[in-house]
C-alpha cells in the first residue's frame, strides 16, 4: 500500500519506520559497516619497512702550526630494506574470517530485525485491543450515564428503591475509574510504541489502531528441518560458528613461518 503518513500511521508502515528509525538497529548496522572495513584491509602483506640511520663522530686533532686543535666531522649513514613474503597462507585465512566475520553481524542485524518486528507487531495490537476498549466502554458510559439520571429520576418519584438506584451511580463510578486506567495505559504504551519507531514521545504523528478481523492460516510443518534452518537465530549461531572456526584457522596458519 501507498506511504502516506497524513492519515495516520498504520502497522505497516509503522513497522518500516521501525526498520529504518529504529536507534538499537542503526547501532547493529554500524558494527555491520565496521566488519566491512575491516574486511577491506584484511589479508595485505605487511608494508616493507624502510630504516634510515644518520649520525656523525667528531674527531679532535692538533695542528702544530697553528697551536690549536682542529675538529673534523665524520658523517655516517645507514640503510635497512626489511620485505616479508607470506608463504603460510595466513593472509588468505585472515580475509576469510574476516568476511566471515561480516556475514556473522549481518546475521546478528537480521536477528534483531525480526525480534523487533514481532515485539513491535505484539505491542501494537494490544495497544489497538486497549483503544478499541476504551472506545466501546466510553459507549457504555454515555448509556449508563442516560439509565442512571432515569434511576434517580424513578427514585425520587418514589418508583424505585433508592439502594437500586445507587447500585448504577456505583457502576458509572466504576468504569469511569477504569476508563481513566485505560487512557493512562494508552498513553504509556503510545509511548513505547514510539519508541520503538525511534520517534519522540510528543512526536506529532497519529497512530492508526489494527486489530485482525480474520485469522491468517499457514499450513506450516513444524517438523520442517529446512524451515529450522531459516530461523533467525539459528542462522546467526550458524554464522558465529563458522566465524569462530575461520579465526581459529587464521592462529593455526600463524604457526608457519614466512620469509623475512
């Protein structure tokens, strides 16, 4: 569906806003862009280390003719070129678990993606269920409001017992209390919804209320390996794995030397 943000902000594109706002996920993206830097410069021979070593030795003679001595100056200077080559492979296995190391923390950023969605999605339809409520106990207010004037009305006419009437000014006291709960709690959790978009709490936005009218079927098999293996979690431990296994790779090559 279109964009559009003048109408209120509906789940759908609250959840984007979420995507792209959120300040938990921008962090997760930065160590994302991190592992990619590094990625870039891993695995490069080491620079050829170039020494320069200038000084000077006086030496003191006496020239008799003049009666005094005489200070020459030695200069002396010395060159060093130090070139390693890499024949162990450590460099390639250092590019390796580097870019594994990459594809560990974008499989960490999915993770998060997707636990943000679903504690999103969740939050967002109980605080539609405390909108709608509210909405349909205001309702019930307005009539208890008529049928309790009628009440007093019918008991100072002596038509209804007085303790009766009572009993519906005490059921308006009630919901009024728990009307005012409930508008408390909405704006608690407009709050966090908030939040979670990466909005300000007085933000001036307007947020649409969902509730699903029809439950979704998807014929899902449980027992699916394949479906296991797609899990968020399990693919961001699976890239962990692979990332530790590369590093440890990475040490046993530093074992072989290489020529200097």
């Amino acid at each position: 569906s279109e964009f559009e943000l003048e109408d209120g902000i509906s789940l759908e594109e609250g959840e984007a806003i979420a995507l792209w706002y959120n300040p938990t996920l921008r962090m997760e993206r930065l160590v994302v862009t991190r592992a990619e830097a590094q990625a870039d410069v891993a695995g490069r021979w080491d620079d050829p280390a170039l020494d320069l070593s200038r000084g000077r030795e006086r030496e003191s003679l006496y020239d008799g003719e003049k009666g005094r001595s005489v200070v020459e100056r030695t200069w002396i200077s010395a060159a060093s070129l130090s070139i390693t080559i890499p024949l162990s492979g450590r460099l390639a296995a250092a590019r390796r678990a580097r870019s594994a190391e990459v594809v560990e923390a974008m499989e960490q950023v999915a993770e998060a993606e997707q636990d943000l969605l679903t504690r999103f999605r969740a939050d967002w339809l109980r605080w539609s269920a405390e909108v709608e409520r509210r909405q349909l106990l205001e309702a019930h207010l307005t009539i208890l409001s008529d049928v309790s004037e009628i009440a007093q009305a019918l008991s100072k006419a002596g038509e209804l017992e007085p303790g009766s009437a009572r009993m519906f000014a005490i059921e308006m006291a009630q919901q009024q209390a728990e009307h005012a709960a409930l508008s408390t709690w909405d704006g608690v959790h407009r709050a966090q919804l908030l939040e979670m978009m990466g909005l300000l709490p007085d933000a001036p936005v307007t947020l649409t209320s969902t509730l699903p009218t029809l439950a979704e079927e998807h014929d899902v098999d449980l027992g699916d390996d394949a479906l296991i293996l797609r899990h968020p979690a399990v693919t961001r431990l699976v890239a962990a794995y692979e990332a530790s296994e590369a590093r440890l790779r990475v040490e046993i090559w530093k074992q072989f030397p290489d020529i200097t």
